[in-house]
C-alpha cells in the first residue's frame, strides 16, 4: 500500500498560502524602510562637490617637499614624493615615492642601506621593522614610473599629522616633509 501525503499538503498549502503572502510582503516592506535612510545618506555623499576631496581636510597638510627640494630630488635621486602618512593606527609612517629615473633612483633601493626617519621637532630617529618576510620596504630594481614604499616604526607615537620630517637612505636626504 502505497501512502500519498499528496492531499494532506494541499489543504495546509490552502490555508497558509495567504499567511505566506503577508509574511513575504512584511518583510519586503521593513526592509525597504530600513534602505530608505541608507540610500539617501549615499546619495547625498555622492552629490558633494568632488573639490572637497581634492583639498587637505582641516588640519592636514600636504605632505610634499619645498618645490626646490622636490626639483632636486628629481634631478639628483630621479623620485617625486608622493606622501608621507600615518598608518596602522599610528604607529607606523608611510612613505610613498615614485621613480622618475631608475638609474638615479637605484641607491634608494638598496638593501644595504638602512634607512631612517628624522622628526625635525623632537629628534627622534625612526627606524624600519624587521618582520620575518624582511624590511618593511621596497628593495628591487627600480622600475621608471613604479611607487615605492618604506614604512617607518612610530611606536611611541613621536611624529604626529603636521610633524615635518627628513627621510634619510645613505646619502639620500627629503627634508621638510609634512606627515599627512
């Protein structure tokens, strides 16, 4: 004997099927009033003038050298800095540099040379961590064109957004950098 729950889910499918309706439609309906607010927020940053992104927020400051300092460094080392940061909450600085000239640029790549970070106010000299893949830094052929990065260690928070800063690599010097 064969059993067949067939009529048995017909008659509970009848009775519910409006019960399912209304739950479905609820919860469409709580869910596009909750989206409401977040996607007017989105839009609204959307629709602020771009102009403002482009300049510094209140209380930053570029992070690029004196244009002398910035035209010599191009001529001399073959880089433009792009930024010098804080990053990791903090207690690391990021700086950022693109190659101009790979053949000038090739000593600042050198994995010889132990680089450093001067805080002009305070004296403090930053160093590079060592992690177990090596230096926190780019150190390869310098490629025209490519950003670069070495990433100081601030642990007890010396440089501050708005510190001027030297980045010292051998005989390479960029002073009067703002932290960003």
């Amino acid at each position: 004997m064969r059993l067949s729950f067939e009529p048995v889910r017909q008659r509970i499918c009848a009775r519910h099927t409006g019960d399912l309706f209304s739950v479905v439609f609820l919860a469409l309906l709580f869910i596009a009033i909750l989206c409401t607010p977040l996607l007017s927020r989105a839009q609204t940053a959307e629709a602020q003038p771009k102009q403002a992104a482009a300049e510094p927020a209140e209380g930053q400051v570029q992070s690029q050298p004196d244009v002398k300092d910035e035209s010599s460094l191009e001529e001399k080392w073959g880089i433009q800095v792009i930024a010098v940061r804080l990053t990791a909450a903090k207690t690391m600085v990021d700086f950022r540099y693109r190659v101009v000239d790979a053949a000038k640029a090739k000593p600042l790549l050198d994995r010889k040379e132990n680089p450093y970070l001067l805080d002009q106010a305070s004296g403090a000299k930053l160093s590079v961590p060592a992690s177990k893949v090596g230096n926190l830094r780019a150190t390869s052929n310098p490629i025209a064109g490519r950003n670069y990065f070495i990433l100081f260690q601030n642990t007890r928070s010396v440089v501050k957004a708005g510190s001027r800063v030297t980045i010292v690599i051998g005989e390479f010097r960029a002073e009067n950098l703002t932290v960003q």
